[in-house]
C-alpha cells in the first residue's frame, strides 16, 4: 500500500460540517478522562461515603420488626455497597458526559466554530436586500442570493475581508483527501461577548421556565451577556480547537498542526503563543509541554470535581530554536 498523502491547508467554508464533526466527537471521547480526574477529587468521595454511610446506617431500621434470618442485615449491606458504587459511577459519568461535555462543546459551536471564517479568517458577514443598483463584484466578495418567501424581497449574504485584520488563521489538515484534523491561531484585540443566553441564578431559571411554561407571571429581565474571550496581548496569539480524528491519534498528526501554527506566527509577528486545557485534555497538555515546550503559567480551579483550566505559554523564537536543535541531532 502507498503511503498516505497529507494535505494542510486553509479553511474553506465547505468544511463547516466535517470541522463541527471533528470536534465534536474527538471532545466526547475524552469523557473518560474526565470521569478519571473526577474520581481523582476528594468531594467526589465525601459525597460518596456520606451517602453510602446513610445507606448502611438506615439498613437496621429498614429490617427492625421483621421475622427474617441473621444474615439478611449482611445480604443487604452488600447489596447497597454494590448498588451504590454502580449508581454513582454511572451518575459520574452521566453528569461528565450529557453535561459538562455538551456545555464545553456547545460553547465553541455557538461562538468561534459557529463561523470560522469570520472568527479566524477576518471575514464580515451580513444579509442586505437586493437591489437593481447592487451589482456583484467576484473578485472582492462572494455572494449567495436568498430569496424569504415571508419577507418576498430577495437578499444577498455579503463576505467581505475585514479592513482591520488580525494575525488569525484556520488549518484544516487531510489525509487522502478526507478532513482528520484542525487547529486555530487566535488573536482577539478586544472581548468577545458569549452569543449563548447567560444562565443565572436557580430563581432566575425557574421563573424563566414557569413564565415561558405557563405564561403565569411576566417573564425576568434577561442577564447582561458574559465575556467569552478576552483579547491578547499585543504580538500575542492563542492556539485553539486542535484536533485530530480519534482513529489517527498518536500518529504525529498534531505535531503537524501545532508545528504549521508556530510557523505562521513567526511569519507573521507573533512572539508568543498560549494555549488553554481543561483536566479532560491530557494528552493535549502533554504534546504542548513535552513535544513543543509550553510553559504552563497558571491551573485555574472551575468546579469542585476536579475542573480546572491549565494556561500554557510559549515563546516563537524558543520554540524555532528548540526545532531546529532537534532537526540537528536527528541528522547527526
């Protein structure tokens, strides 16, 4: 058999559906790791002999005024130390894997994924009307005519490049011609605001709830929206949305990726890279530290199971020194 043939190149917005694929499905096979570093945190377990010393206490007065043999109060402490252990691992595992991960991923869909041209590429995008004075320029912008039947006048989705660019890319990488990778270099000048409604307090959602449920009293005002991404620091950008198709990891794939977004900020002016994992991302946090020398510079603690966000710095010229170092030994 030939050997693979891999093309990196940059996004197109014909990838949408298979980058949307790629991250998601590489994010929810890491629910694994995230119950691992669940059952890694000490509330994990106080919760857990708490509610089973409850269960064995209440086991006396469950059996007290029942005619049953002496070995019942045994059979039934076993049977609520095995259930018990069944119920919370598969609760653990449920609440990583239907809530944090579905919160994790729909945050990226609804933000920087939702479009990466325009999060990415310094592209602007909206909708004006039709009309017979608009004349469609090919080589400045693309555009696709829509035509709403409640609104009847047609419509025309106008992409152009913004004035104001950013050191920002998107990377899409191909194995035989089918996408299996992804990477993102990021360089925000100011805050990017969360385009998911803010969830308030426990009265806050349940008002919200009952009021769009039941109509019974008018609805709350709706909470100010939250900051997604706060903006870099000058020649500064963020690596972003590595991922690699779960059946192709631990190929060096992502040595490739990483390795392409370090170039081009070089390219570019880009003097340091950083780069956010999570207590799911693992194997990630140890590509960057041990394969491309990131510094981790903070571990933020986000929940008491053992949530935490780790922060990771790196210096371009650091980084091209170190691979050229190795590119020597290699040939020596």
């Amino acid at each position: 058999m030939s050997d693979p043939k891999l093309l990196l190149r940059t996004y197109r917005p014909t990838d949408r559906d298979h980058v949307d694929f790629l991250f998601y499905s590489t994010y929810f096979a890491l629910v694994p790791e995230g119950v691992k570093r669940k059952l890694y945190a000490p509330m994990t377990w106080v919760i857990f002999f708490a509610v089973y010393a409850y269960l064995l206490g209440i086991v006396p007065v469950l059996l007290s005024g029942m005619d049953l043999p002496s070995w019942s109060g045994l059979a039934l402490r076993i049977f609520f130390t095995v259930g018990w252990a069944l119920v919370g691992f598969a609760a653990l595992f449920m609440y990583t894997d239907r809530f944090e991960t579905v919160r994790r991923v729909e945050a990226a869909r609804q933000n920087d994924l939702r479009d990466p041209e325009v999060s990415y590429l310094n592209y602007i995008k909206y909708e004006r009307l039709v009309g017979d004075d608009n004349e469609i320029d090919q080589k400045t912008s693309k555009r696709r005519v829509t035509f709403d039947k409640d609104t009847k006048p047609a419509t025309e989705l106008v992409r152009e490049v913004k004035k104001d660019k950013t050191p920002s890319h998107f990377w899409i990488l191909e194995v035989d011609g089918a996408p299996c990778g992804m990477v993102g270099l990021q360089c925000l000048k100011e805050k990017v605001m969360d385009n998911r409604a803010t969830p308030g307090p426990l009265w806050h959602r349940l008002a919200s709830f009952l009021s769009e449920r039941y109509g019974l009293f008018s609805p709350p005002s709706p909470l100010p929206a939250r900051v997604y991404a706060e903006p870099n620091a000058p020649n500064t950008a963020t690596l972003t949305r590595l991922a690699v198709k779960y059946e192709l990891q631990n190929c060096g794939l992502s040595t490739v990726l990483i390795t392409r977004a370090m170039d081009w900020a070089d390219d570019h002016g880009i003097e340091t890279v950083e780069a956010i994992t999570n207590e799911s991302q693992s194997t990630a946090a140890h590509i960057l530290k041990e394969r491309h020398g990131f510094k981790q510079i903070k571990r933020v603690k986000s929940g008491w199971f053992g949530q935490s966000n780790t922060y990771w710095s790196c210096n371009v010229r650091d980084w091209k020194r170190q691979q050229l170092e190795r590119l020597e030994k290699r040939q020596h």
